[in-house]
C-alpha cells in the first residue's frame, strides 16, 4: 500500500518535470496554439490530454495496488479522489468543468472501467418529457454477493442485463472482510457505473445455526452509500441469484414513493404478487405470509431515493425471513394499499428467482499432472 502510494507520488513528480521540460503550461487553460514537435496543438488539448493521462495512471495504480495488495475497494476509491483533488487544486489535472464535453470521464466507480459519457451541451434545448427519456434519473441497483462457485456466473448474468439498461448505478456488495479479485476484474470489464464496496455478515450471526439473515449487511451498506451519494433517482434490491427482464427497470424508473410487481419461481406458490380486484390492491399472494405486514420477495419492490432520505432511521433488520416485511415497516409512514402497483396492474412477471443449483467447490488440481498447463491459470478463476 505504501508503495503504490510513494509510486503515484513518483509519477506525479515525473510527470511535473515533463511538463516543465516541454513547456506545456498544465496551470493554464487557454486558447491560443503553439508549436510542438513540428505539429500544431493548441495548448488546452496538450493540457486536457496530460492530465487524462495522469488521472488514469493514478487509477490504474491504485487498482493494481488494490489487486496485489487487497486493498479495500472503498479505501481504494477514496484514495484515487482524494489524489485527483489534490492535484486538481494546483492544475496537475483538468477539473470537471474543463473537460471536452461528449469525452468519456471517470465516475466514482470502485476502479478505472466505472466510466460515464458526458453529453455534448451544446444539445439544443428539448421539452422536459424528452430530456427526461434521454437522460434519466438513475437507478441504484443494490446486489449482495458472496464467493462460491456461482459467483461469476451468476454476477456475470447481470452485469450483461444491466448493459441493456440506461443510467444504471451498480451498487455491488461482497459479504467479505476484503474485496474478491475476480469480482473487481469482473467490474472492471462491464463498462458500467459501479461502486464495490464490502460488507461482512457479523460473527453473530455467522455462526449462528439455522436460518441466516442473508445479504443484510450488503444491503445496509448499499442504504448508507445511497444517503451519502444519491439525491435522486429509484433504488432496487437485487439478489446475484435472480434473472431480470430489462423492461423491469423502465417500469421502475417511475417509482415515486415505493412501488412492487410481481416475481416469479418464489415460494409454493411459485409467485410472490400483490392481489388487485377491478383494478385495485386487496392483498398479497405469497407462499409464506407468517404474520407479515409486507409479504414480499426482496425483487419485487423499489423505492425511491428521496422517499428514504425522508426516512432517515429506516433499516433492514437483521432477521431471517422478515427482512423484507422489516425494511418496508421501517420506511413508516407507509401502508401496503399506498405502494404504487407496476407491471401492468401486476399483470406482467418480469423478476424470477431463479436460484442457480448449488455446486460443491471444485476438487483440487493434480499438480504433479498438470503444474504446466493452461488448467493452472483456469483453476484460479474458479472455486
Ligand atoms: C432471500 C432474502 O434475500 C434473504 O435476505 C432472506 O434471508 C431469505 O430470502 C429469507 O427470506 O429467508 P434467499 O434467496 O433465501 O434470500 O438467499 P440467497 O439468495 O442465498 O441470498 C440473498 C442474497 O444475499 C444474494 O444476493 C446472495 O449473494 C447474498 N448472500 C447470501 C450473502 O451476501 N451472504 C451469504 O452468506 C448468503
Ligand atoms: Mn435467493
């Protein structure tokens, strides 16, 4: 960690006597143009492609550091800011407003690949309703995750899905003391918006026997993320273990205070719903109702994201089996007939609990037989 650190440091000085030695102002944004190498820059390109380069030398510094070292993904992140920050204040790197509108630049992602396309401003003013297709609020999804053997499979499902979806934020969250390399490698390629944060499952309940309340420390670390980052927009819950149709998420986008649909392959009933009559809410359909206020599969509701900053203490409770009926009771004021109903009136089933088959962790590799081959490198990749 130290090292990585002491290296960014190396190659800002580095980089601080190149410019000195070609003279490229880095502290100046102007317009005018000037000779290079026999070619004509103007000196505000040279100065926005110095400090983009600078920018991604310290990302992928701190993200090999992150790999190698195990670097916690939030410390990580913290630590590329707070770097930029600092070099932003004495003009090493270009501040937001000076970049070239429609270029791609860094979001606050867990690594280099969290990227976000900034759309050209000089876009001529549209109506309200279209502005609001073409840019939307973003959408936070919340995925708890844990290391087995379904992991990345399973991870890469979604990634794949959420590729489909616009202004995604993935919030993905390991039940682990440091993040999984092969879940930072995964992020990295998607190409989406995405923080990795951790979030172990205390001792307690760790070692507790029977039910476990799964994915509940993720799903609070994803609470507090969302109060400390986001200001608009809708989140959802969504379990590495679920399939997700695509329209699910423009249906949610609307979601005003909390709105629920249906989710297939859940419970005996095999679907977990809310029950309308002409049109109107009169219960819910679930195969294990035990006294709940809410009796809902944790994919078959989103919120919106000013809606919980108005419930400052709502939190999801760490108690097998009710988590779901347990966060819906805390976002109190909040009654089941007021839930904004989607999906068609509950018509449409576009979240299944699809559940991966569980596999037991592969046998270990012969070493003797195969310490020089390709199985090496592909066992690593596995559990
Ligand atoms: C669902 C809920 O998501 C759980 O919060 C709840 O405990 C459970 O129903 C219940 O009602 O008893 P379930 O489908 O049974 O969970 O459990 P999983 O799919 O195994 O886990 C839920 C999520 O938490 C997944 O995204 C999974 O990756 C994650 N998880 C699971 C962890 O982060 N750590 C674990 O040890 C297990
Ligand atoms: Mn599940």
């Amino acid at each position: 960690m130290k090292m990585g650190v002491l290296f960014v440091v190396g190659v800002c000085v580095i980089f601080y006597q190149y410019h000195l030695s070609t003279s490229v102002r880095l502290d100046l944004s102007n317009t005018a143009s000037g000779a290079a190498d026999g070619l004509q820059i103007s000196n505000d390109d040279a100065y926005v492609r110095a400090s983009k380069i600078l920018e991604d030398t310290i990302r992928e510094t701190v993200k090999s550091v992150q790999r190698k070292a195990g670097l916690s993904p939030d410390v990580g992140t913290l630590l590329v800011r707070e770097l930029l920050n600092q070099l932003g204040k004495v003009g090493f790197v270009a501040r937001e407003d000076d970049r070239v509108a429609g270029t791609r630049t860094t979001a606050h992602g867990g690594g280099a690949a969290a990227t976000t396309i900034v759309p050209p401003c000089s876009e001529p003013p549209v109506a309200e309703k279209a502005a609001d297709d073409v840019n939307p609020d973003p959408i936070y999804v919340i995925t708890p995750t844990y290391r087995r053997p379904e992991q990345i499979p399973e991870l890469t499902r979604i990634s794949h899905t959420l590729m489909l979806v616009r202004n995604v934020h993935w919030l993905v969250i390991e039940d682990a003391a440091v993040a999984t390399k092969q879940v930072t490698d995964l992020l990295a390629g998607t190409g989406l918006k995405f923080d990795h944060l951790v979030a172990p499952m205390p001792d307690k309940y760790k070692l507790k026997k029977g039910a476990k309340p799964r994915g509940v420390s993720n799903r609070n670390r994803g609470l507090q993320w969302i109060r400390a980052n986001a200001t608009k927009g809708v989140f959802y819950f969504a379990d590495d273990d679920n399939t997700y149709d695509i329209s699910l998420f423009d249906e949610i986008r609307t979601t005003k205070t909390v709105s629920m649909f249906p989710v297939g392959l859940c419970t005996k009933f095999g679907l977990s719903s809310p029950v309308l009559r002409d049109g109107k809410f009169i219960g819910f359909y679930d195969g294990w109702v035990a006294g709940r206020k809410f009796p809902v599969d944790m994919a078959g509701f989103a919120i919106n994201v000013g809606f919980l900053h108005a419930r400052p203490n709502a939190t999801m409770p760490f108690r097998a089996g009710y988590e779901e009926d347990g966060f819906l009771k805390s976002l109190a004021p909040l009654e089941p007939r007021d839930v904004e109903l989607l999906a068609d009136n509950c018509t449409k089933v576009l979240v299944w609990h699809t559940q991966t088959k569980k596999n037991e962790p592969s046998a270990p590799l012969d070493a003797k037989k195969y310490g020089d081959t390709n199985l090496v490198t592909l066992k690593r990749q596995i559990v």
